[in-house]
C-alpha cells in the first residue's frame, strides 16, 4: 500500500523499463541504418561464405581421398534414384491400366459366353418345343399296301445295261 509521499516501486519498474526499451529501441534504428554497420555485416557475411566454401571443398578432397562418396556424388545418386523412382510410378501407372483393360476384357467374354449359354438354351427349347409338336402331329409309318423296296419290280435288263456304252457296239 502506497502512501501518498512514497511512490509506487511496481509504477517505477515499468516507467524504467519503457524508457530502457524506446533509448534501445533508438539504438538499433541508429546501429541497423548505419553505413558502416552494414558494410561490416556484408564483409563479415561474405568471409562466412568463402570460408564454408572452403571447408565444404576440402570435405569434398577428404572424402574423395578416403574412396567415399563426395556430397555430388550423394546428390547424383539421389537425382537418379528420384528419376527411377518417377518411371516406376509410371510403370506401375501403365500395369494398372493394363489390369483394368483386362478385366473389363474378361468381363466381356464372360458377357459373350453367358449370351451364347442362353440362346442355346433358347434354342434347345425351341427343338423341344418342335418335337413335341411333332410328336402331336404323328405321322403314320408306312402300311402293308404301300409299295416298299423289297416289294417293287425289279429292273428290266435295258434298264440295268451299264450307261455309256451304245447298243451294239
């Protein structure tokens, strides 16, 4: 409880820090807008880079030295691998494709050869059907009267003279 001569420490603290961070704030706008900061910051960026280039070369000598594999290497591998990987998908893509072809090829022979089933059926109902009409309209077997082949005259002797040669000849 603050009395009204002493003043709030709590009040205090935040005034501080609110001053603190606008003359730090002002600070950086100054440092970060500074010429010579900046050209300092891309010299020091530019070292970095030459001296990662380095090292990432001399890696490279190492490991080509010790008979492994160089980062290029690795990357190659992987470019392949990622090429091959590519036309497999397509390979599977175009056995996919080709499954699907047969199948619905399959299912139109089968289709054909239930069709073929049915109109023999169709048409083995039709014979039924046609002999028992048949069979309904009974038609007589030959009689006794009727002349048969054991029955009929025989050939005269002119009809049974070979053909093609001339009486007489």
């Amino acid at each position: 409880m603050a009395t009204a001569t002493q003043p709030d420490i709590g009040k205090l603290g935040d005034e501080l820090y609110k001053h603190w961070e606008k003359a730090m704030g002002s600070w950086w706008d100054q440092v970060l807008e500074s010429p010579q900061f900046l050209g300092a910051m891309g010299k020091n960026l530019e070292h970095a880079a030459k001296a990662r280039g380095q090292y990432e070369r001399s890696v490279d000598d190492t490991m080509e030295r010790m008979h492994l594999p160089t980062r290029s290497d690795v990357v190659r591998v992987a470019k392949i691998a990622a090429m091959l990987e590519e036309r497999l998908l397509q390979q599977e893509d175009l056995v996919l494709g080709l499954k699907d072809q047969v199948v619905a090829m399959q299912k139109e022979a089968v289709q054909a050869r239930i069709e073929a089933a049915e109109a023999r059926i169709e048409l083995r109902e039709t014979l039924a059907a046609l002999r028992q009409e048949l069979g309904r309209l009974h038609v007589p077997a030959p009689t006794a009267s009727a002349p048969t082949a054991a029955t009929a005259p025989s050939a005269t002797a002119a009809e049974r003279a070979p053909r093609g040669k001339k009486a007489g000849a």
